[in-house]
C-alpha cells in the first residue's frame, strides 16, 4: 500500500469546491501533482489558480462522471500530463431529498448517474492504469454519513451512499492482493456547497421537483453552512490513505448514531433466532464466507 506519496500523482472528481478542493490541497502541500475534474469549467479555473498559487502542481479537464465517455477522456488528460495516476478519488457528488411520493424519476436517475455510476466509472477506468505501472495505488470513494445511517426525505441520495459504502468495501478485498488500497470517506456535515446541487444537473435529468418544502430545505442549508471547515477531510484523508484505512470517518460524535442502528440491527438478528416460523430450519450459512479483515 502506500507509505510515500510525494511525486505521485492524484487525480479528483468534483475538485473544483468543497471537498474535492480540500484533497487537492491536501495532496499538493504532501508533494503530489493533481489532476482536477469538475463539471463546471468556471469553478475549475478559479480552483486551478488556487492551487498554482500554493505552488502545486496541478491541472485541470472538464469530466461529467455519469458519463463514461467522459471519464475515460479525463483519465488520458491525467496521463498526457503527468504519465502517472496513483491516487483516484471518486468525490463528485449530488444531494437530491425530498418528501415520498414528490421526488421526480430524474432526481432518482440524476443521483444515482453522478454518486453511483460515476464512482463505478471512475473505479474502472481507472484501475488498468494503476495496475499498469505496478507502483501501487489507492482509490477513495466519497460516500457520507448517510451510507451509514438513514436520514428520512433523503432517501435518494442514501440509496446511492449506501450503494458507495458497500461497493466499496467488496472492492477492497479484491485490490489488496495488488497492492492498492482503497478507503471509504463518509463525512458528516462539511462547509461546502452540495445544497447547490442543482446548479450542475445536467439537462437530460430535468429539473428538480418543485414542491419541495422550503423551510426544510432552509434547515439543511444551514446544517451544511455549519459544518467543518473541508480543509479539515481533505487533510484526514491524507491521513487515511498513508494509513490504509477503509472507512475515513470526520465527525466521532456521530458515533452514537450508528451505534442505535447496529443495536436495532442486533435485535432484529435476536428476534430471527427466536421466531417461530424459523424453528426447525436446517440450513446453515456457510462458514467461509469473505468478511472484512480491515
């Protein structure tokens, strides 16, 4: 896995604001050069010339990550500038909510196109050019809180962090041999401007729906403009990669949260083994099966 990072190169999605930004950051000030990818060719120059400078070494391509196309052009850039890729941070991401019965079919598609297949994307398009030059690698893919807990009117955008969280905990069994690493950043409420989402949908998904409740959107809005400074997670995750952790969590505080849905889980597991429709069952799960040894 990899202990030394300076001189290698990261490449990330959705780098042109909030987290995204923060990694590169974070990447640069450790030595790396950074290739940017962001829907929004505007917020790129801006965050270019942020990063220039610092005094980092960086560049930028315009990448819509629902589209693979897109993604496979970006990851060529990556190559024509620097040759290498070791990092990947899958981080593009979109925040679509609403009360049930009121979400339209294109803000499920809009979400899970952007948080779910672009990740699948990236993770694939990228991992023939790691795997190519056998110096090793890590991906981290940028999930949420919300892939481990559930937060009711934000049902599509947990389908599509939980998706990320489970995917990515299969995929690190399988990268290990290879010596590439793989880490899951689920942070909690960070300064950035996901409640934005929407000023970069594409126009195949329509428009947002238009009865959502605009005191709770207000609320959210605020507990994002609450939230951690992101220069915080781009430097934890710095912190995770060197130490090859799957899961990057940023607010220990929400720990009593996840704990309510494992004790909920737990008793659910008590009740199956007392259930009488279940009584007398002869089957028994096979005992090998692959678990996380992180």
């Amino acid at each position: 896995m990899m202990k030394d990072i300076s001189g290698k190169t990261a490449f990330v999605t959705g780098g042109a604001s909030g987290i995204g930004l923060s990694m590169a950051r974070a990447f640069g000030a450790a030595g790396m050069n950074v290739m940017l990818a962001d829907i929004n060719e505007d917020d790129l120059n801006v965050a270019l010339k942020d990063l220039r400078e610092r005094q980092i070494k960086a560049e930028g391509v315009r990448c819509d990550v629902a589209e693979r196309s897109s993604v496979e052009q970006a990851a060529r850039a990556t190559l024509d500038a620097f040759g290498k890729v070791h990092v990947v941070c899958n981080n593009a991401g979109v925040g679509a909510g609403g009360a049930i019965g009121t979400m339209e079919p294109g803000d499920w598609e809009w979400t899970i196109a952007v948080n779910v297949m672009g990740v699948v994307y990236g993770m694939e398009v990228f991992l023939p050019h790691i795997r190519a030059h056998g110096e090793g690698g890590h991906f981290v893919n940028t999930a949420s809180m919300a892939g481990i807990i559930s937060a009711p009117g934000m049902e599509p955008y947990t389908a599509s962090k939980y998706a990320v969280v489970g995917m990515s905990e299969g995929w690190v069994q399988q990268l290990a041999p290879e010596n590439i690493g793989l880490s899951v950043l689920c942070p909690g409420f960070v300064k950035t401007r996901i409640y934005e989402s929407d000023r970069a949908r594409q126009e195949k998904y329509g428009s947002a729906n238009d009865e959502r409740d605009p005191e709770r959107e207000e609320i959210a809005k605020q507990f994002v403009l609450s939230g951690i400074d992101p220069d915080h997670v781009g430097a934890r995750v710095v912190e995770a990669i060197l130490g090859n952790e799957l899961y990057i969590f940023t607010h220990p505080d929400m720990a009593p949260l996840f704990e309510a849905r494992a004790a909920a889980i737990r008793s659910a597991f008590a009740h199956a083994a007392e259930s009488p429709a279940l009584k007398g069952v002869a089957f028994r799960s096979p005992e090998k099966i692959a678990l996380l040894d992180q």
